[in-house]
DNA sequence: CGGCATCCGGGAAGATACTG
DNA sequence: CAGTATCTTCCCGGATGCCG
C-alpha cells in the first residue's frame, strides 16, 4: 500500500464535494458517487452479503462496490455486521438513517418513468421490483383489498401484504399467501407494467401462479405508471 | 470540431448507463451525472443564463456545465430559449417536467440534514436558501400565519408568501412586503439555521431587517432542521 | 468463495487559456 | 458574456492475484 493511499482512505475529504451549505447537495456528496443509490436500493429489504450485491448489481466491479461499501459505511448509512458461527459470513446492513433513504428512492423512481427514454423492459433485481410496488401503488385502486401475495423470484422469497390502502413488502416465505407468483423478475414487471397478458407468460413458461387467479388480475391493475412527459422537440 | 466529439455528443447513449429498468437507475441515468441535480435546483425558480448558473455553482468549471446543459436538454428536462431582442441573451429553462423534479431536491434535502456530517455554514446560493425553506418549513407552525416576506440577496429579489399552512416562493419584488430580508445567503442561513441572532448579524452589517420584526421573530422559528442521525460508530 | 488490494486503460471532471 | 480547446488529474471499470 502507497502512502497516498493511507492518507486518501483515512482522510476520506479529499472527495471532490460540493462544498455547499444546501442539504441536496450534502446528499450528493453523501451518495451522489455511482452505484451508491443502487447499493443502498439493494439493501433496502434487509442484509445482504458482498456477493448477493454482486449478483443483483452485474455491472458493478468488485473493487468500486469495495469502495462505496467503505464509504457509506464511513457516513454511517451502513454498517458491516458478521453472522454469528457456524458460517460466520459478513453482511451489510442499512442503519436506521440508511433505511430513511427509500423516500429518495421511490421520488428519484416515480420522476424517471416519465422520462420518454425510460425502458421497462430492461433486466431488473428482485428487490427493485418489490421496491417499484412501493412506489408505484395507487392508492386509490387499494381500497377495500386485503389480501398476502407471495413472490418467488429466482432464490430469493417476497411476501407482500396489501392492507388499509397500503403495501407493505418484505422477504419471507410465500406459503400459505392468497395468491403466489413465481419467475423471474422481468416476467412479474412484464405483467404489472408492460401489460403483457399472463397466460401469455404461463403459456411461455415465464411465470407461475398459484392461488386465487381473481386476486391476480386485480392485482396487475395495482400500480400504473405515470404519464410520459413529452419528449425534446 | 473532431469527428469524435459529433459521435459522442449526437449519441449521447456512449455514457455509461446502469442498463437497469427500476426507475431510481434510471434517474440516475438522467440526472446522476456530477453538477446535474444542482443545475436543475439553480434552476427551479425560474430560467437563468449560462453565467448566472456559474456564478451561483461557483466549483463548476465552463466546459462541464455546457455538457450538462447539451445533456439535459437532449433529455427533454430543461430547454434553450433566446429572449426577444435587444438583449438577445440565451438563457436556460426546465421543461414541465424537469420543474417536477423538485420533490427529488427536497426529499434529498430533508434526508442529508440529518447526517452528521452536513455543516449549515458552507457557502449557499440564493435559489438554494429559498427552496431551503420550502423542504424545511414546518407545517404545524404554518398555521395562522399569512404574511408576505421579500428578501434581497446579493443582486437576486425573491417574495414569499406563506398562507394557508402553504409557503410560496418566487422571483419578485420585495417592495411592499410585511418583512424584508436583505443580505448574503448565509446570514440568512445563520439566523435561521443556525440559530444565529438576529441583533448579531444586524450589528455586523451581515443582515438588514425593514418592516415587522415580531414577524421575523417568528420567521425564524418556521424552518426547524431534522435530529442528526446518530454518528457512525 | 468472500473480501479485498493492485495494476492498467479509458474517460469524465477540473483548471486554465483562448475565441467570437 | 458565452462558450471552446487543451492539458492534467482522478474516477471508473476490468482483470488479476492474494489471503483467510
């Protein structure tokens, strides 16, 4: 190790901030560097270790999510924790002030997919899927419903509770759930955004479902997108 | 011109996307370039020219500011106009739907205040303290009050109107309002935020106060910054 | 395999100087 | 005043390798 680099780690400072008294602009000294936001989304659904990071981020290298991992570590949006033994793996965790960040998220979200050169069809993690129903919900289509789905999505488990106008998500296993979707996460956008028909997706082998089909495509109904803005002249 | 600038400039896709569907990656594709969201925070109260907006992000160097402009204008999130002669200067306007970013500038803003780490007494710009005040206020506090408050700071005027627990703030004339504020962005910030007397800052000349002090008194009570979040340990 | 450190190439950001 | 040209610095991304 060089002696520029003890002091650019130590001295985390000589990040080129904004230097600027407005709050936004903290917050982009905070988590404006690439990959922060997305690494903080990923771990928005609780702990995850390095590797599951990796996966659900394929483009990120392994040395840049080393270093926003030290980063926002350091501000205190996160914190490592090891599992206790047997397979004492380390995970890394939101603070409580990092979990206060999904308000961002689902603001930066609902904003972007006006955006005219916005893609639904492009890959998608798991956990921005069950993210985007968060932000995506309409309140006013919710009423009345009650009802636990449960997602299957790769080897990852989701179970989502509509209930008093709201949605609440979180891993957990889908048995016993109303209504059970499995496949992976562009086939579920695919039906709920895309508009895609599902037995077109069960035909192909795309998603499966179990439970109550009725509940199913009300479901799809749940979270519109907004209008596009009107593209550049 | 190099033949390389028109490949890159006309296929404004050679930047590094996330490739990613979920909305927040792609408002990070948009607007997650350095300088980018504080462009359009300069921004939000009304159109500027190109040397207003170095003035007011005085770090920014002339060069990256004309990508961001060319950048965001491609994305259809602000656009060129040239005011009618004489004085055919160009200035630079957000979009409808570049100006429905500002829930993304406030909802960072609340969120970095709370970080240990955020320092109040940086240099601040006149649109940022006056969009300061629209993520800050306190609607519990709002109640009752309906008052007209102008505020001179350095060459820029700005009028805000709070009434119905709502604060509006535009560029405008100062002159007649109940209570008028004149002075650089961070003596305002100072007795506001930072708690700051107000006698003090009179005495130094920082701050020049007309019309209805108990209002001022009052003012400066409506704008309360979020708890720290605890410090990394 | 998970969690890094290191080296390298390309490109974005910063600073300065220059032009219409 | 509104940008452009150029140069330097530094960040990002990819590959490789080390170590528990």
């Amino acid at each position: 190790m060089k002696l520029q680099n003890i002091t650019t780690s130590k001295n985390g400072s000589s990040r080129r901030l904004y230097d600027d008294a407005c709050g936004t602009a903290h917050a982009l000294d905070l988590i404006g560097e690439r990959w922060a936001l997305l690494i903080i989304r990923e771990l928005m659904l609780g702990p995850k270790r390095f590797g599951d990071l990796r996966a659900d981020l394929p483009r990120i290298s392994a040395n840049v999510l080393t270093q926003r991992l030290d980063g926002l570590e350091a501000q205190g949006i996160l914190m490592r924790r090891r599992l206790p033994p047997p397979g004492s793996t380390q995970v890394y965790e939101l603070t409580e002030w990092g979990y206060e960040a999904e308000p961002i998220i689902q603001t930066l979200g609902r904003w972007a997919t006006r955006s005219p050169a916005h893609d639904p069809t492009l890959p998608l993690s798991a956990t921005s899927l069950m993210m985007s129903f968060r932000t995506m919900r309409d309140p006013a289509q919710l009423g009345g419903i009650d009802a636990a789905i449960g997602f299957r999505v790769g080897k990852e488990e989701f179970r989502m509770r509509i209930a008093d106008g709201r949605v609440t998500v979180a891993r957990g296993d889908p048995e016993g759930a109303d209504l059970i979707l499995s496949g992976p996460a562009v086939a579920i956008a695919a039906a709920v955004y895309g508009g895609v028909p599902i037995e077109m997706l069960e035909a192909d082998g795309a998603l499966g479902v179990e439970g109550d089909r009725a509940l199913l495509a009300r479901f799809v109904t749940l979270f519109p997108l907004p209008e596009k803005a009107a593209p550049p002249a």
